[in-house]
C-alpha cells in the first residue's frame, strides 16, 4: 500500500506562498524555501507598518496643524491647550482637514483660543 502523501493539501499551501512571491527575483520567487522565507517576512513587515502607518498619518496632521496655528500667531501646543480649556472636541485630523480646507474657520478657532 502506497504512503499518504497528503499532496493536494501541500499543493495548496505551496501555490498560496508562490502567489504571494509573484514578481519576486530569482530564487525568492520559484524555491519553496526562499519564497516562504521572503513572503513570511513581507507579511510580518505589513502587519507592522499597518500600525505604523497611523502614527504617521498623526505626525502629519499635527505638522499642518503646527503651520496653520503659526500663521495666526499661536504655537500648536498652545493652540491645542486652548481647545481643551474651551471644551472644544476635535480630533486632530479634523483639525487639520479644517486648516486646508476651511481656514476662515480655523481662523475662528485660534480666535477663540487667543481670547482665553
């Protein structure tokens, strides 16, 4: 009696890390072993910038916050406590979509802060 081989579940798991190596260079996209390798680490790579990426987005919303503020005269640290002592609640990506988008008002806004 031949062995159990299991193939066509093998087959799977095989095909799902060269799909995942399309486009890759020499080995790392036609070795079983490379591929894994290479794919493995990718998708360890993605999980970690999926987190990172938000960080990102935060540092930039508050840069273009920092420049609005400036331009009336406030830094963003001043121009943030003002808000939080006026019981204002926007979040800064609302705050920065409002200093590209509106800034008469958030012209308003570092008014409002500037008179506390």
């Amino acid at each position: 009696m031949p062995r159990a081989t299991n193939n066509p579940a093998a087959r799977r798991r095989k095909n799902k890390v060269f799909k995942a190596a399309k486009g890759y260079i020499g080995r790392r996209g036609t070795l079983i072993r490379a591929a894994t390798e290479t794919v493995e680490k990718a998708w360890a790579r993605s999980f970690g910038d999926r987190r990172k990426k938000k960080s990102l987005y935060r540092n930039i919303w508050v840069v273009r916050i920092n420049a609005a503020a400036r331009e009336h005269g406030l830094s963003y640290s001043r121009f943030i406590s003002g808000l939080k002592q006026h019981g204002i609640a926007l979040d800064r990506r609302q705050l920065a979509e409002l200093a590209i988008h509106d800034p008469q008002g958030f012209k308003q806004l570092t008014d409002t802060v500037k008179a506390a």
